[in-house]
C-alpha cells in the first residue's frame, strides 16, 4: 500500500519590455475577499483578461473572463486563480469557505 501524490506544477511568466506598459499593470490588480464564499472579484484594470480557476491538484474547474466569478458551487478549500492578459501570466492561491 503505496502512498501516490500527483505533483502540480504552476509556472508564473514575467514578460519583460520596456514599451509594454501592461506588464507592470498586471502586478497592480486586486482579488477579493479572500477567503471567499459567494463571490470572487477581480479588479485588474486591462481588458482582454482570461481567468482560470484550478483546485490544488490541477483540474480546471473555471474558465472565463467575468471580472465577479461566482464560486459557490466550489467546494471549500485551496484554489489556484490563473490570469493571462495577452500572454502575460500571474497566479495566485485563495480560499473558498
């Protein structure tokens, strides 16, 4: 009786350019509240946005590009909010209770 783990890799990509004043935008966004229980708010000030929402092993469980994602059928626990802005990339973990 061996113990699996699945090993989840996320890769957050900086692009770096000097005339691309939407790469130092990116870092500028706020998501809220977190935790969260009804409904996820992404302020981020750029169009064009995709959010992808993972649970903490991988799987896709929201794909869109709402700035108010409802997350209550989410269940409780760790996810992984995935923002791409023109292929610029930024990730980061919240709660859903």
């Amino acid at each position: 009786m061996g113990y699996k783990s699945k090993a989840v890799k996320i890769e957050i990509m900086r692009l770096n350019c000097s005339s691309c004043n939407h790469v130092k935008l990116l870092d500028d966004f706020k998501v809220y509240p977190n935790p969260v229980n009804d409904y996820l708010n992404i302020d981020i000030g750029l169009e064009n946005s995709i959010f992808n929402i993972y649970t903490i092993d991988g799987k896709l469980v929201y794909k869109g590009n709402d700035n108010i994602i409802d997350v209550r059928n989410l269940d409780k626990g760790v996810y992984i909010l995935h923002i791409n802005n023109n292929n610029v990339f930024k990730s980061l973990k919240f709660i859903k209770n």
